[in-house]
C-alpha cells in the first residue's frame, strides 16, 4: 500500500468503480486502486470530486490538503480514524531499542552529510579535505557502539561541529559563508535558508506522522521537553542533507539566490524576505516533484514514516534509513 501524492496542477482528481484517476482537459488517467491506497496527497491546486471523497473515507483512506512546498491547511478523516495502539508502543519501547533507533537515524545523518561534501568537493575539486572526510566516517561508524542516547548525541553534535563548516567551504555565492549552525535566531543568509528548508521538511513529516496514527511528541533522539515534538524531529535527520543543504548549495553556487537581494535581517537575525522565499519555494517544489527510483521525493518521506510506524509495532523489525550513494 501507498501514499497517493497528486501534483499535477489544474487536475481533478474524481473516481471510477474502485480507481482514482485524473482529468485535466481532455487528458484522462488512472493514478491508484483504492484497495491499494494508505493516504491521499493533494498538493496546490487540485479538486476532488465529492464522490472521489467518499470513496476514500469509505476505504478509510485519509485525505490532506497542502501547498505545492507540502504546507498543511487541514485534512479529512474517516469517522473512526486513528487509535492509541501506536501511542501506546510508543510508549513501551525499551532504552535499549530507543538508543539502537537513535544511533541507526544518526549514522544515516552523518553518512548522508559526508556523501554531500563528498559530491561537492569532487565538483569544485576542493582539496585537503581528508581529514573532515574520514572524521565523519569515524563517528558514523562509532555511533553503533553507543550504549546511552547522550553519547548518540554527543556523536551527533561532534559530527556538526565538523560538518557545516565543511559545507560552507562549498559556496561559491558572493556573500555566503557559513561557520557554523546558527538558529532562533538565524544570523546569516545561509542560516536563513537552511532554517527556512528544516522548517518545510519538518511541517510535512508532522503532518506524515500524524496520518500514521503516531505520537509526534514521542520520539528517542530528541524528547517532548517543553512541547517539542521529537519524533518529527528525529524523522527529518535523514533527510536534511539530501534535500535541503544540497538544495541551499545548488541555489547559492548558481546564483539564483542573491545575499543582497533576497534577505532581511530584524530582531536580531537573518531571514528570507519575500523575493527569497518564492525563490527557494520554487525550486523546492521542483525538486520534491522529480520522480526517483521509488517515486515522487514527497513518496520518499512517506516511506520513510511508515518504516518507523512497523519498526515502533514490531521489535524485530529492522528500521532501514534512507541513504543516498
């Protein structure tokens, strides 16, 4: 079964005995059989027919209704929809299986993090970087021997100190330099953009999470404390460096975006003005509409979430992260 993700923009998404299909003028064609579907996307302007909606709350397929960056302004429910099986697992899982679930999400974010500087050092053949390359396989490799979430963190914070000055050796925009993180608030332009890209990827998995029937707030490696909800934030790790740091780069280095066009810095912090966020809107969309191997990159997210949901349900289950080569 799958996520159903509808993008083409000025179709109408209707249904014919148990399959969805989409018209756009003349054009015609079938996008998922009902009894193979888990959740339903629909992303900018798409319509529905009401009896497409039916269709689904029938079949007990959830429906959201986000913006082309996968903003959510609200879904549809079937009557009777969710249950406290998944919170309650949540909520049993031994210290063991969450510091084995913590350091498996953290090698992914490393190893994600390396093959990005990798990539972009061979493109600007950076040399001398050796040493921040095999520093990050090192804690990948040593986050498995961990027998406490705080040493997971612990890895998880020595791998950024490395990291994001690795990337800021990777800019080739005027204006654009980044030492380090900075956050709440941002100090710079590339600060601005990372937060503004974390900020789309974890709305969108929240909203994934809470279609899946589990707790948001319950996660391993980050916690609930003070409402945060941890899961999202856990679940995002893997994907922060595929799709949102490579994205930061690609638009500095080709100049799309601009330092001294696109920002504006009040309260004490740097932010996307509004030229800067149709900029990187744009290209975001473009880039979460490309098909890989498995789909849409919205699917990949879904995937992802739905892995954690049967890790969290069955013990034996062995949660595979994504990885990019």
């Amino acid at each position: 079964m799958r996520t159903l993700y509808v993008v083409e923009q000025g179709a109408v998404l209707g249904v014919s005995a148990e399959q969805l299909y989409l018209k756009r003028g003349e054009q015609r064609w079938c996008v998922g059989q009902l009894p193979l579907l888990e959740a339903v996307m629909l992303l900018g302007m798409v319509q529905m027919t009401t009896q497409a909606v039916r269709a689904c709350l029938g079949h007990h397929i959830p429906l959201a209704y986000l913006s082309r960056s996968g903003w959510c302004y609200g879904r549809t429910l079937p009557v009777g929809w969710g249950s406290w099986v998944c919170y309650l697992a949540q909520r049993q899982t031994s210290q063991a299986w969450q510091v084995r679930m913590a350091a498996v999400i953290v090698r992914a974010k490393i190893r994600n993090s390396r093959t990005v500087l990798l990539r972009h050092y061979r493109r600007y053949g950076i040399t001398g970087t050796e040493r921040v390359i095999d520093s990050l396989q090192w804690l990948a490799e040593r986050v498995g021997r961990c027998q406490t979430l705080d040493q997971v963190r612990g890895i998880e914070g020595a791998a950024a100190a490395i990291y994001f000055p690795a990337l800021g050796e990777c800019l080739r925009g005027e204006g654009f330099v980044l030492m380090g993180r900075s956050r709440q608030p941002p100090a710079n332009p590339v600060n601005a953009l990372l937060s503004f890209g974390y900020q789309i990827l974890w709305n969108h998995v929240l909203l994934l999470v809470e279609l899946r029937g589990l707790d948001p707030r319950v996660g391993t490696l980050h916690t609930d404390h003070h409402g945060h909800l941890g899961l999202v934030s856990d679940l995002i790790e893997e994907f922060r460096a595929p799709l949102v740091d490579s994205l930061v780069l690609s638009l500095i280095n080709t100049k799309e975006i601009r330092a001294e066009r696109d920002f504006e810095y009040r309260n004490g912090g740097c932010f996307l003005n509004d030229s800067g966020k149709r900029i990187f809107l744009k290209a975001w969309i473009r880039r979460m509409e490309t098909k890989v191997e498995s789909g849409l990159r919205w699917e990949l997210l879904a995937q992802q979430v739905k892995k954690y949901r049967q890790a969290v349900l069955d013990m034996d289950y062995v949660y595979t992260p994504y990885q990019i080569d």
